[in-house]
C-alpha cells in the first residue's frame, strides 16, 4: 500500500510505501531533513500526513495494538 507524505515543514510530497505490521511513529523528510511525528490523536505519519490512512485504520481496527 502507497500513501503519499507531504512534510508539514517544507511541502515536499514523496510516495511511501505503508508498513502493514508495523507502525510509523517517526519518517524523516528528504528534503529538508525534518523527522515528521504523528499529531496528537493520529497513530503514525501515515494518519497523519499521508494521502491514505495505515492500513489497520483503513480496515477499521486500533492501529498499533
């Protein structure tokens, strides 16, 4: 699964492809070097500044338990 992350810092967007076992808590942006963290009630940077959702959200289940 792609989500695409768009760096709250800078605007650069990149195509990432989703962990489906894992949660991302951190991701470092490419371009400017900010470590994007997930806003308060989001799970991971995927939720959070992703185009789509981490696939547990998408299938309706608590992400990360």
């Amino acid at each position: 699964m792609i989500s695409i992350l768009t760096c709250p810092e800078c605007g650069a967007r990149k195509a990432e492809e989703m962990p489906t076992d894992a949660c991302q808590y951190f991701h470092e942006c490419e371009a400017c070097g900010a470590v994007l963290k997930p806003q308060p009630g989001d799970c991971c940077v995927y939720c959070s500044y992703g185009t789509v959702p981490c696939p547990p959200i998408q299938e309706g289940k608590v992400c990360c338990e």
